[in-house]
C-alpha cells in the first residue's frame, strides 16, 4: 500500500454550470414559464442556457440580454413575437441566438422595428421571419427590419425580411465598424413610401452569401447601399457571393439606383452573383461614386464571374463576366414595377439559362455549407451556377 504522502494531491478543477433548458408556454401549468420575458427576467436563467418557447403569440418589445439560446421549436408560422404597434420589438444586447420566431407589429416612433442588435459577442438570428414593421422615428438612421449597432456583430442564416418600411432603410442595416454576415437569407419587397434605401444599407464589413435581395423599393436606393464605413470611409470590406439582386426599384426621378450604389471608398468583391432587371433614374442595376474611379482613391470594386444588367460608364468588368444586357433565363422572377415594393417571384435558373455553370466553385467560402439559397447541394466541379440558386437535378426538382 502506497503512503498517503506520495499520493500525489491534484487540484480541484471549477466546473462550469450545465446549460439548462427551459420552457416557455402562455398557459399557466404548462411550461416553466408564461412568456420570453418572463423567462428572461428569471434569476433562475443564465448565459448558455436554451429556453424552448412553445406555439402561442407573445407580446413585445422583448429585451435579450443573457447570452441564451431562444428557440421557437414549432416555427414562425406558429410562434409570433409581435409588438401590437408598440415599439421595437427584439432587441439583443449579449451574444445570444434567437431561432424560428415571426418578428412583428413595431409601428411606434421608434428607430428600430423588427430587430436592434447591439452586442459585440456574436449574434445569431437563423430561421426567423422579420415582417411588417413600420417604426416612424426619425433619429439617427431608422430601420424597418434588422438594425445592427456600431461595432455590434451580427451572423444570420435562412431568414426571411419582408415588408418592412421606415423613413431611412427598410429591409436590412448594418452600421459602421460592425461585422455581419447573411447566409441564404431573402430581404424582398421592403420599402415604399416613404422609405429612402429599400434593402440594405451597409456600413460595416461583412458578405452576403446565398443571399437574395428583390423586389424592394426606396427613393433613393432599391436594393443596396454600400457607404463603405459611413460616415468615413475605414477600410471597411464587402463580399457578394453567390446573390440575387433583381427587380429592386428606386423612385426618384433624379439621381435614384435601383440594383446597387457603392460609395465612400472600402473594399468590395462581388463572385457568382447576378444583378439584373432593377430600375433607377441614374443607375438601374449598379452604379458606384468616384471613391471607385481609376485611379481608385478609397475604394477597390472587384467584380468577376457575375451578370450585370445594365452596367454603368466606368465600370471596369473581370474577364469572366456575362454578356451585359442579355436575359438570365429565370424559372418565375417577378418584375420590377415603380408603384412600390413586390414580394414572391421564382429566381431559379432555368433549363438554358445564361447563370449555368458561369461561376466560380472556388470563391465559395469553404467554412459555410456548400448549399444554394434553398439549403441544397451546390455541383462544383469546375464551376457552379452564378446566383443564389444552383439549378438541380430533375429528381430533386420534383421534391
């Protein structure tokens, strides 16, 4: 038998707390708790911790500011957070994940409508339908749908931002020196009277991959502004990879883009994407500012293996572009239309189209799924498909 003393005495290491799960239900009985906030509130949740909300509408605004994992287990169609035109309805202030609820009813004077997201540890919103908000304050920058702080970060994936308006941004904002990240994402038919930029304005760096952008309407900007690090250009850094940006209108007579606006310097690289069929008075499908003349003094435009529409004077395409003016081939798109924001359309290639095979597999980025905007496989090989859709097999098809 060994002596006690040469047993060698090893310290005690701190555990850390097990994640606990929590349930949420609006029927008293039936769940830990009657709403989020009840839940929230509770000294009895902490950060790492999952709270299950159950089918039920729940009132708002809704304040997350544990780094928790919210997670409506039946879905949008079934779990609503919705603020009866009250004001902004989720704000996020930890680096939480918040899964499958419909975002709605901001119709306050507010800045924010849908989503504020002000954390500088990653948040994470996937699967969620952000939908008829209609903030009205007119503070800073407002926005309908998504709102990303300064310096706040942001990564969603499989959301759908619809119907938004506000009198600045209505669909998508990401602000300046905040990192963002959008993976088959939808931000469609947002906007309208009297809202300036109909999409996204994007001041931060970040990529959108899979992403779809259509059908939005603003004054100033249908689809996307980029200002490159407003209001003073940093070095902030784009990527466009593997996107639809078709049919975003902007209204103005004068001096209004349609697809997309790139201005205030920065970085921006555009691979596999289409941009087509947008409507604007000084740019229909892109248009950028003189930070991104030759020779470039704030802003670097890299743009290859894509299809433009309607390309603007100046613009300098790669090699391996598209003919310019010339149809996609599309299954159903949906046209643009001056009256205000559309919603809906099918922008799959179709059997013949221009998008087959005109890509580049490699400018994927290997850390996210190899999937189109449906969560399908993408066939690399030596090319894919340019859009957010890779055309399938017809076995696949028919599903």
């Amino acid at each position: 038998m060994l002596a006690l003393a040469t047993i060698p005495i090893l310290p005690l290491l701190a555990l850390a707390p097990l994640a606990e799960t929590y349930t949420v239900h609006p029927t008293p009985g039936v769940a830990d708790f009657l709403s989020p906030a009840a839940a929230l509130a509770s000294p009895l949740v902490g950060d790492g911790d999952r709270i299950e909300v159950l089918p039920g509408t729940y009132a708002a605004p809704l304040l997350v500011d544990k780094a928790v994992r919210l997670v409506a287990v039946a879905g949008p169609a079934f779990t609503v957070l919705d603020a009866a035109g009250g004001g902004t309805v989720l704000t996020i202030t930890a680096g939480a994940t918040v899964r499958g609820f419909t975002i709605t009813g901001c119709g306050e004077f507010v800045t924010v409508g849908g989503v504020a997201i002000t954390s500088v540890a990653p948040v994470r919103l996937a699967e969620n339908v952000i939908v008829d908000n209609h903030p009205v304050g007119d503070v800073g920058i407002p926005v309908g749908g998504v709102w990303v702080a300064a310096g706040a970060t942001a990564r969603l994936r499989d959301n759908e931002i619809r119907g938004n308006t506000s009198l600045s941004v209505g669909g998508f904002f990401a602000g300046p020196t905040s990192s963002f990240e959008l993976f088959r994402d939808r931000i469609h038919g947002n906007g309208g009277a009297p809202t300036i930029t109909g999409g996204a304005l994007l001041g931060g760096s970040g990529r959108f991959v899979d992403v779809q952008v259509t059908g939005n309407h603003g004054s100033g900007i249908g689809g996307i502004f980029w200002a490159g690090g407003m209001p003073f250009p940093d070095g902030a850094t784009l990527e466009l990879l593997s996107c639809t940006i078709h049919g975003n209108v902007a209204g103005s007579p004068v001096g209004s883009v349609g697809g997309l606006y790139f201005d205030d310097g920065g970085i921006v690289t555009v691979r596999n994407t289409l941009i087509h069929s947008n409507l604007g008075s000084a740019g229909s499908d892109l248009l950028f500012s003189s930070d991104f003349s030759s020779p470039p003094v704030l802003g670097i435009l890299d743009v290859d293996y894509s299809m433009i529409g309607m390309p603007t004077g100046g613009y300098v395409p790669g090699p391996h572009m598209l003919p310019p003016f010339a149809a996609p081939g599309l299954v159903a798109p949906v046209s643009a239309t001056p009256f205000g924001p559309t919603a809906g359309g099918d922008f799959r290639p179709a059997a013949g189209s221009l998008l087959l095979d005109a890509g580049l597999g490699s400018a994927f980025p290997p850390e996210l799924p190899p999937t189109d905007a449906l969560g399908l496989t993408r066939f690399f090989g030596a090319e894919t498909d340019v859009g957010a859709f890779e055309r399938q097999p017809a076995h696949i098809r028919r599903r």
